[in-house]
C-alpha cells in the first residue's frame, strides 16, 4: 500500500498533472433538467488549488454554472494510457464556480496567470468571461494506486 502524502506533496504532484495539461474536463448540472454536463475547457490551476478558466456568455456551461455554481473538475494524463497505463493519474477539483467581473481588483492578475500558461486561453477569456472554481476539495489518484490522496479545503 502507497504511504499517505502531505497536503504540500498531493497539491504538489496535482500541478505537475496539471500543468502538463492545457485542458480539463468541467462538469457541471445542466441548468433546464438538473442532469450533468460535461465539457473541455482550457485552465490553469493555482497554488493556492484554485482552478481558473474562461467561456463565452452563451455555452451551456456558462448557463448551468449561473443557475448552480458547484462544479467538479477534472484533469488527466489520459496520453500515459498509450505507453504505460499504470501511470494514468487524474485530479479532481470539486467546489464552486464563480464569475470573476472585469473591474474585480483580482481580474488582471488571474487573466495573467491563465495567459502565462496559454496565451490563447487568456486571449479567448479577455474576449468572454473568466472563472474561478474555489476548491472544497482536491482528490489526487495516482496511477493504479487503491488510496485516493485527498485534500480538503473546507467549506468555500
């Protein structure tokens, strides 16, 4: 059996998946019915676990989201499967979404940060609205480990 991480070593280990990834899997509840909807966004997770990303004002995300902010999150190192499965790590980030307005004193610097992963990611965000999942919390599965490293951040 894996030995238990740290908080400090699973939010370390989550960003080095996360920042070999440009994109993530936002689930959300579809606003008209209460199902789940799945989508692709481009993102860039924070030290402090928050998950940033940008839509348009029109995709069914950006409604459901409106209508229920409380999302998961979800980033992989699906091309691993290809060469060595047992490498396959994913995490998940579940809390709630929320629209960063333009004249929000922390706007720039987290657009910022989006552009210093991706610059079209930024650049497609400017041009819509910019997101911010504030984590409750992390859950790090590591290859074919059976323990889920969790990382609970509280209520958001």
């Amino acid at each position: 059996m894996a030995a238990p991480l740290s908080r400090e070593e699973i939010l370390a280990y989550a960003h080095g998946v996360a920042d070999a990834q440009l994109g993530g899997t936002l689930a959300t509840t579809h606003s008209e019915d209460g199902t789940p909807y799945v989508t692709f966004v481009l993102f860039h997770l924070r030290d402090d676990g928050k998950v940033l990303f940008g839509s348009g004002a029109g995709p069914q995300h950006t409604r459901n989201m409106a209508a229920t902010p409380e999302v998961s999150f979800l980033v992989d190192n699906r091309e691993a499967i290809k060469t060595d499965w047992t490498t396959f790590d994913r995490v998940v980030i579940e809390g709630a979404a929320a629209r960063i307005e333009k004249d929000d004193p922390g706007y720039e610097g987290y657009l910022g940060e989006l552009g210093g992963k991706n610059a079209m990611a930024a650049q497609f965000t400017a041009q819509g609205q910019l997101f911010c999942i504030t984590p409750r919390r992390l859950i790090l599965m590591k290859g074919l480990e059976p323990v889920r490293h969790i990382v609970d951040f509280g209520p958001g």
